[in-house]
C-alpha cells in the first residue's frame, strides 16, 4: 500500500516515460527517414544510440529497442559518478588508464581478472550482480558509464556471456521442466507467454542488445589508426549444428545465431564462430559452446571435441580454461 500522493507520482513518471519513448521513437523514424534534416552531432547519448540500433537492427521490437537505450542525460550530471557501485579509487584508475577491458557477466572473482589484465596503461572492470561490488547492465547508471567509457576510445576488449536461462536447449525437451519462450518464429518471446515469462525473454534480450551496444559505440569512437575493439562473446552452440536432424524436427531449438539481428551485427563487425565442447577444458559435461568473435588467435578451440564417458554422475568442479584462454589474449595482446 502507497499513499494517494505517492500513487499519483507513480502514474505521472509512468505517463511522462511513455511520452519521452513515444517522442524518441518518432524521432528516430524521422532521422531514418531523412537525416538531413537533423543535425546528428547534436544528439544526445540516448537518441544517437536508438538511431544506430535501428539502422543496424531494422526489424528489432520496438518493446526490446526502445528499452536498450534508457534515459542518459544524468551522465551529463555533477554528482553523477557518485551513483556508480565502484569507488573513487577504481574510477580514477579508470579514467586515467590509457587501455581499458570490459567483461561483463564475469562472475564473482574479478581478482583473477585484475591479475592477469591489468598493468600500469590497463584497467579491466568486471561488470557482474556477483562481484564483491556488485553492478547490473540493467541499472542505467552501470549502462550509461558504460557507454561512456566505450565512447572515450579508450575501450580495447568487451567480453562475456549474456544470461543463456530463455534460450537453452533444456527448454525444449517437453520433460515438465521449464517451457519453450522462444522461437524461431517469435525470437523475442512466444505471445503466449505469461507476463513473467514474456518479462523475462525481454529483460534477457535487453542484456544482450546493451552488450552489443558497446561494441557499436567502442567501434563508432575508436581511432582509424588503432586495431578493432576485441569482442568475444559466449553461448550455447546452436543444436542444429550437433543435433540429429530427427531430433531437431522434433524440438525446433532456438538459436541467437540464427536471428536476423546477430546476422547483422556479425556482418557489420566480422564477427566469426568458433564451435567447441568445453569438457575437454574443464567442465564436467560435454557443454557444446560457440565463441563469436574478431580475435583469430582463438581460432584453435574450434573443434575441440569430446564428452565425459557418464555425463549424468560428472559432478567435479568446473574450471573455466577457455576463460583462461581468452584473458591470455587479452593480456599478451599489445597494449604498450
């Protein structure tokens, strides 16, 4: 229960965030539709980076789009830092680095990171709900700093493993487990969802499109004259590549690999998939993995094969070498 006064707030922040998406959305139709009549270096951080989603992304939702780039005019604030989970100490590293690394979904131990890729010219922020200083793509203060660093062009990896919980293959094995959500059909969520489920297929692909977006804007700002922006991105392979072809019809597995979008996105970027299992590299279960990227010194892990000799018992620890691997590249990477 909430007062009167506070429920009418409510409702009006509700009314005035429905206006602003509407007024963004319009606008941005009207740049796609003629953009001379806007003067494009005078937009601001939201408006730019709805416009570049929709160009790249044509036939994106407007639910998912329009949620991918929030309100950012408080990165223009004063105070605006002192919103952020990381401490002075770890923003004053940041800004005065001369490289900076990025790993989102990293998990809970960024010490590993900070070990092995951080030197003297290079800072790497782990972005995680998991961490010792816990942060949330969500949050749009995490996203719009975010955003910020990636425009500094000063960004030289983005890596990580968006939540793969709406897209698993296990979702589709009619076993009375959690159900399908989506398809290839409906990419962002069956509409017969229930609010949840369909909150969840749209939180989820929200992650996915921030964590692309960082790659657009690092790309967008970065000097001609420095490499590419690393990216190195983590899913489930798609099942139509290591499934039987009976078993495929059957189940009609979902894929982000399949998606218009990431199509886009892996043409605009040369972004390239490397296929393996990660039980000859740790794991305990076979765990058929993809690894987009642009970095060819990956390349080897494509192929790599292999499944414990009773999957249902393997139950050991599991050690995450192809985390290693790709934090080798990043550091041994020239950063001088």
């Amino acid at each position: 229960m909430i007062s009167l006064a506070g429920g009418q707030r409510v409702l009006e922040w509700l009314e005035w965030y429905q206006v602003h998406q509407q007024r963004k959305l319009a606008m941005v139709r009207s740049l796609l539709a003629d953009d001379t009549q806007v003067d494009r270096r005078g937009l601001d951080l939201e408006l730019a980076l709805t416009y570049k989603l929709r160009q790249l992304f044509p036939h994106l939702p407007d639910e998912v789009m329009m949620r991918v780039a929030p309100h950012l005019e408080m990165v223009k604030t004063e105070n605006f830092e002192s919103n952020l989970p990381w401490n002075r100490h770890k923003r004053r590293r940041l800004r005065q680095a001369k490289h900076v690394i990025l790993h989102l979904f990293s998990g809970p131990d960024h010490n590993y990171w900070d070990q092995r890729c951080a030197n003297a010219n290079t800072e790497v922020l782990c972005i995680d709900t998991t961490c010792s200083t816990p942060a949330n793509l969500h949050d749009r203060n995490v996203f719009g700093y975010l955003l910020t660093l990636c425009a500094s062009g000063r960004v030289r990896a983005i890596l990580g493993g968006p939540p793969c919980r709406t897209v698993s293959a296990l979702r589709y094995q009619n076993d009375g487990g959690p159900g399908v959500l989506r398809t290839e059909e409906h990419p962002y969520g069956l509409p017969t969802l229930s609010p949840a489920d369909a909150e969840l297929v749209i939180a989820d692909s929200v992650l996915m499109f921030r964590f692309w977006s960082l790659l657009m804007v690092a790309e967008e700002m970065r000097e001609e004259t420095d490499p590419p922006t690393q990216f190195f991105m983590e899913q489930p392979e798609d099942p139509k590549r290591y499934r039987s072809e009976e078993d495929v019809r059957q189940h009609e597995y979902f894929s982000v690999f399949r998606t218009a979008e990431w199509k886009a996105l892996a043409e605009k970027y040369n972004l390239v998939q490397y296929h393996f299992d990660q039980h000859p590299l740790g794991h305990p279960k076979r765990k058929p993995t993809c690894l987009a990227t642009n970095v060819q010194e990956v390349r080897h892990l494509d192929g790599v094969r292999g499944a414990p000799s009773n999957e249902a018992d393997a139950g050991t620890q599991f050690r995450a070498m192809t985390v290693e691997q790709r934090c080798e590249v990043s550091r041994t990477w020239s950063l001088a």
